[in-house]
C-alpha cells in the first residue's frame, strides 16, 4: 500500500505568499486598469482589437487629482501577480504586439509624431506671407493718403499648399489611430496639426473674404467673450482705451529720446542675452528685411535696420522678445519628447504675447504710451470687422497722436492678408490685451489655489492655458522637461504672489472714502 501523501497546497497561495499590493495609482493608471479588467474578460474579442498605445507610468488621468477610490480597487482586481496567468493570455497592461517592427514605447510614438509636426510646419511662414513691400508704403503716401493702397502678395508660398494640407491630415490621422482619441497629450498635438493646416488654408485665401473667417477661427475676435461669459475682448479694451488716454505720459516722466541706433542696440542685447542664456548662443543682429521694430526667431532677435530706440525701448526688448520669446522657443526646443513645444501655432499667440507684455508690466518697463499702442490694437481691429477701411483705422491712429509712419505700420498690421476696404481684418492683434488679462488670471487663481508651480510651465515652450495642467503631470514620466530659462521674477514667486494680493487689495481700496479724502487733499 502506497505511503500517504500530505495534500499540497494549491499554487494560488503559493504565488500570493509573493504578492504585493499593487502601488498607488498615478492618474492615467486608472483608465489602464480598467482596460486590463476588459482583457482579462474578453481575450478573444481584444485580440481583434486595434493596436493601443503603450502604458505609460506615471501618466495622469482626465482631472489630473490621482484615481478614485472605486479606480483603485478595480485595480486591485486585476493587477496582483495570482490574477496574471502567463499560460493562457498575454499580461493584461501590454499591449498586443505591432503587426510589423519593434514594439515602440508611448514617448517613442509620440516624439516620432512631435517631429512629423515639426517639419510639416518648418516652411510654413505666415508674416513672410502677408508682408507688403516697402513700395506700397511710398505710393501710398506720394497719394497723400487719398487711396486704397496697392498690395499684391508673392503667389509662391515656399510649399505647395494642397500637398502641405494633405501632409498635415495625414499626422492628424496617424495620431489619433496611434495614441487615441482621449489622450490628453495627443489632443494638444492634434490640435497643434489642425491648426497648421488652418493657417495653410488661410494664407491661400489673402485678400479674400475667408482669409477673415479662418483669421477669426485661429486667432479670435474682439467680440469673442472672455471666460466671464460676459465681457468682450473690445468691452475690455473701450475701458482700458479711457483709463490710458487719461494718463499723460509727459506728466510721469522726462521725454524718452530715441539717440540708440540699431547697431548700438544689438550690441548692448547681445551682451544682456549672453548673461541671461549663457551656453545658449542667441544672436541679435540688424536686418533690413523686416517690418517691425523687433523681431524675435528660434534663436534669435532682429532689429530693423534704420530703427532708433530709447533706453526703456532696450529694456522692454530684453524681456518681451528674449525672456519670453527667445526663451520659451528655447525651452520648447529642449523638450526630448513633446517637441511641438518649440514652435507657437496660433491657439498659443494669446499666451504668448500676453506673457510678454504682462512681464514688461510686471518688471517697471511698460509705460502708458507703450499699454495703449497694444490697446489700440484691439480697437483698431475691432473697428476693422465692423467696416472700417484702411483708410479709416490710419486716420483714427493720426487722431490718436501717432506719427504718420506709426499710422501706416499700425495700419498695416491689421490689413495685411485682409480686405482693404473693411469687413476682414487680421485679427492676430487682439490677442495682446485678452492674453495680458488671462495670464494675469491664470497666475493669481494658481496661486490661490496653491498650484503656484503650474505658473512656470506657461514658460515650457509655446502652449495654451488649458495646456499647462496636462504638460505639468507628466514631468515625472519624462514626457516634459521643467523650463531651463525663466524671466528672473519666475525663479522666485514670492515677489509676484505679494504684488497680486496688494494690486487686488488697492484696487477694491481705491472706491472707498479713503481714496476719496485724498482728492480732496489734493484739490486744495
């Protein structure tokens, strides 16, 4: 008779002797486990399933708080080691193999789409497209400003534009099958394509009515309404227009007197850029080609040649163009993954240009004359959608002290690829004071909020408000890298955090009885 055998234990408890308790969730983990559950359950009906992408730890959910508690237990379920059953299925949070080539991490897929963006949008130039050749500016004033001026524009976009647009669709697909529709990621890249193939549909339309319309689609309007749901971009700017007119910038201050010359003032940037930027070789140089004053590149700034610039004309260039342009098109260009971040598709022009000015105000460089020429813009294009022609908004400029020349280029900004004759501005030039008050916005509720480290992240490359959230939790994955180059007021937020609360608090004081005393003080 065979000895007796003691019963063995089955393998399950084996193998939970080794278990661990699977690690706190990190948001997007949340949306993974619950397609592990949909594996464990429906094997043959994934395998039929498209290819999704590859987890990615540390990825955050759709309200980037972490999971739930109900996300976690459903996690439970399926992620310790005796659910897993290497015999009859695949583990349950890999995905199934690609149908050809090496499996491809969802960084690796998404920098390979960063990248397509990136070339796709390399030969598209759109102020090299809508500029006027320094003749029209001549013939126009030969004719006493009587006339329309003549434009034509280049019929030769550098690319072929059907070709570009089909480009472009192209990503959009490819993305949206590789990373998803709900990918949060994917959704700022795709959106950064769409709008790429907007802008090429809108620079084949210049001096036609729909170039206004995808003007509108990409860059606003004054009437747009801001997150209030009730004031307007030009009720803002009407308010704005009474406050600055009444502040006579002869009676705060010495007049600035323009003796810098072009070159003079490249050198002295120069020298400024290289101790701000260090390694990082940002070239200022004079250049002829340009319409502007300034401009600022990938690298670079330029100075229109022939140009003269006051002292506070130095500084306001040392922070609008190279410690938020320069630097966020730097920042952007270090990103090892999310590399759309080097370039600004038109959805980021409001931050964009908002952030510089705000730091011009914020550092003591603006002044009243320089915040009402942005304002103006607003009223300029506004007046522009409601019919005024070009020879309407250059008149308004002279009545509102411009020079001549000032008329002409503040004119022009408006008009260029519009309708001269009114009724399809380029609304691009409403972006600046909208993005002035929503930076101001986003700033003091981050601080509020004590989300005060989001506020850097405006700074990351080229982005969107609604952006910063979504690039800021995936900085501990290594999809985003931190900004290296921050406007001096960021790298401490102590200094900006106390400016907040005191503006708030002077502005509620300044309708009591105190301020009221005062002006009584003063009319004696």
């Amino acid at each position: 008779m065979p000895p007796k055998q003691e019963p063995r234990e089955k393998e399950p408890r084996e193998v939970a002797a080794f278990a661990v308790p699977p690690p706190p969730l990190v948001p997007a983990e949340a949306e993974e486990g619950r397609e592990a559950k949909d594996v464990a359950e429906e094997p043959s009906k994934e395998r039929e399933r498209p290819p999704e992408r590859p987890s990615s730890p540390g990825k955050r959910n759709g309200n980037g708080n972490g999971s739930t508690k109900g996300q976690v237990a459903e996690h439970a379920a399926t992620a310790p080691l005796e659910s897993l059953s290497l015999r009859d299925e695949p583990i349950p949070s890999v995905p199934p193999p690609p149908a050809a080539g090496p499996w491809r991490s969802y960084k690796e897929i998404l920098a390979k789409l960063s990248q397509r963006v990136l070339e796709a949008q390399r030969p598209i130039r759109i102020l090299q497209a809508l500029r006027w050749e320094s003749a029209v500016e001549e013939q126009f004033l030969r004719g006493k400003q009587r006339d329309l001026p003549k434009v034509t524009y280049a019929s030769d976009l550098g690319f072929d534009a059907d070709a570009k647009t089909a480009e472009l669709e192209e990503i959009l697909r490819d993305a949206e099958r590789e990373l998803g529709k709900n990918d949060r990621l994917g959704h700022i890249l795709r959106q950064t394509a769409a709008e790429y193939r907007d802008v090429v549909r809108m620079l084949k339309a210049r001096g036609k009515k729909d170039f206004y319309k995808l003007s509108r689609v990409l860059y606003g309007s004054p009437k747009d309404k801001l997150p209030d749901g009730q004031t307007s971009v030009r009720d803002m700017g009407i308010v704005l227009y009474d406050v600055l007119t009444a502040i006579g910038g002869e009676k705060l201050g010495p007049p600035e007197r323009r003796e810098i010359t072009a070159e003079m003032a490249a050198m002295e940037l120069n020298a400024r850029f290289d101790r701000f930027f260090g390694s990082a070789a940002i070239r200022v140089q004079v250049d002829d080609s340009i319409l502007a004053d300034a401009a600022a590149g990938s690298d670079y700034v330029k100075i229109r040649s022939g140009a003269t610039f006051s002292t506070r004309d130095i500084d306001i260039l040392e922070a609008h163009e190279g410690w938020v342009h320069v630097a966020t098109n730097l920042n952007g260009q270090a990103q090892p993954v999310a590399r759309w971040l080097g370039k600004g598709p038109p959805r980021t022009t409001a931050v964009q240009e908002g952030l510089a000015a705000l730091v011009e105000i914020f550092t003591f460089r603006s002044s009243p004359r320089r915040a009402k020429k942005l304002n103006d813009r607003i009223l300029a294009v506004d007046k522009a959608e409601d019919g005024a022609s070009f020879l309407d908004v250059f008149e308004w400029y002279r009545t509102e002290g411009y020079e001549e020349d000032e008329c002409f280029q503040n004119a022009r900004r408006v008009f260029r690829g519009g309708l001269l004759e009114g009724g399809g501005p380029f609304t691009k030039d409403a972006c600046y004071c909208k993005g002035i008050v929503l930076n101001y916005a986003f700033m003091r509720a981050a601080i509020q909020q004590d989300k005060a480290a989001l506020i850097p992240f405006l700074f990351v490359g080229k982005v969107a408000h609604e952006d910063v959230p979504v690039l800021y939790a995936h900085v501990t994955d290594g999809i985003v890298k931190p900004p290296p180059y921050l406007p001096p007021l960021f790298d401490d937020m102590n200094g900006l955090a106390i400016w907040m609360c005191y503006s708030s608090f002077f502005s509620r004081l300044g309708a009591t009885a105190i301020a009221e005393h005062y002006s009584k003080v003063m009319a004696l």
